[in-house]
C-alpha cells in the first residue's frame, strides 16, 4: 500500500467509528465492526464514483470509444 491509500483507509475507519458511534452510542462500532466495513468500502465506492464522473473520459461507455476509433480509422483510410 502507497502513504496515500494508508491514510485514505485510516481516515474512512476513523470517521466511521466516529458516525456509527454518534448514531447508536459509544463503544457501537467496536461491538459490530461489520458496520465499519461496510461504511468504509461505501466511503471507497463513493469516491471512485466521483473520480469516474469528474473526468471527460471516464463516463464514456466502451462502445462509443470502439466507435470514436472506428470512425477515425476510417477517416485515416480515407485520405
């Protein structure tokens, strides 16, 4: 694991103690770390969907990348 991920991990288990705890009383996420988990993993699915949407490319389908490449290979073949 790089530094970043470390910390990005750490700091999703951090705030999921501190939220599962706030919501059902302290010592809550200790006794059920299957609610840690899966705050985390929704923390981790939720910004990889933010880094999918923020960038041009990424929200663009397979099918229309196979026709952006078709249509400029015909294009080359054309000249």
């Amino acid at each position: 694991m790089v530094p970043q991920q470390i910390y990005c991990a750490h700091h999703y288990m951090s705030k999921a103690i501190s939220a599962i705890d706030e919501t059902f009383g302290e010592g809550y996420a200790k006794a059920h770390p299957e609610l840690i988990g899966s705050f985390m993993l929704t923390a981790g699915l939720v910004d990889i969907s933010q880094v999918r949407t923020d960038h041009p490319l990424m929200g663009c389908s397979f099918d229309g990348i196979v026709d952006a490449l078709q249509s400029i290979a015909e294009r080359m073949a054309a000249k």
